[in-house]
C-alpha cells in the first residue's frame, strides 16, 4: 500500500506482512516495511508467499502494479461519493469478462488476467 493509504488506516495491516511505498528513504511505520516501488514490494512479497500477495492502493500505487495483476477484486458502489482519490480506470485484462456479484447497494467484481501459452 502506498504511505498515504497507511496513515489513513494507522496500522499494519493484522496477519500480513505489510509493505509501504513512500519516496521518503527516512519514512518509518510500525510492524510494516518501508519500500521504495511497487515492484520492490512485489518482489520482496513474492520471496515471502508466491500465492496470494494483496494490493492495497491508493489510485497510484494500483496503477503501477497494473501489469503484473493476475486477478483483481473490487467492490463497486452504487454511489458517486465525493473524493479527490479515485480507482484508476479499468483498462480489460486480455481475455476477461468480469464475473459481478450484485449485492444490495453494491457488487463484487472479479477480474482474471489469462495467459497465452
């Protein structure tokens, strides 16, 4: 997540080893890592669990990581709030349609990314 992302949460996130994008060599979090790219903490998660490695935004930290995405979770909100940070727009992982979960005021949207062989 981007240093921005973690001040407004105020912690580690519980249960996962926590990485921090900040240009600010000197920026120190409790229980998280300070990185300086997204591809630096990707690469560092993968050494940790290959699995499951967890994007946390905010808009620009997802649009970095946008290319090495496999699959992508969102909630989408059936509301226009106002916000000067907004989810970068969605540009269609090849091969990909959208599975949508309606719920009430909202939906879970996965994305999967293929691959050719």
């Amino acid at each position: 997540m981007g240093r921005k992302t973690y001040d407004s949460i105020g912690q580690a996130l519980v249960g996962r080893t926590t990485f921090v994008i900040t240009r600010d060599r000197m920026w120190r979090g409790d229980g998280v890592r300070a990185v300086p790219s997204v591809d630096e903490a990707l690469d560092q998660a993968m050494l940790l669990d290959s699995q499951t490695i967890y994007v946390a935004g905010g808009g620009e930290i997802y649009r970095a990581a946008w290319d090495r995405l496999t699959r992508l979770e969102i909630t989408e909100v059936d509301q226009n709030p106002v916000g000067e940070v907004t989810f970068p727009r969605l540009i269609p992982m090849s091969g990909s349609k959208p599975r949508r979960e309606p719920q009430d005021g909202y939906s879970f949207v996965s994305y999967r990314r293929r691959f050719l062989a």
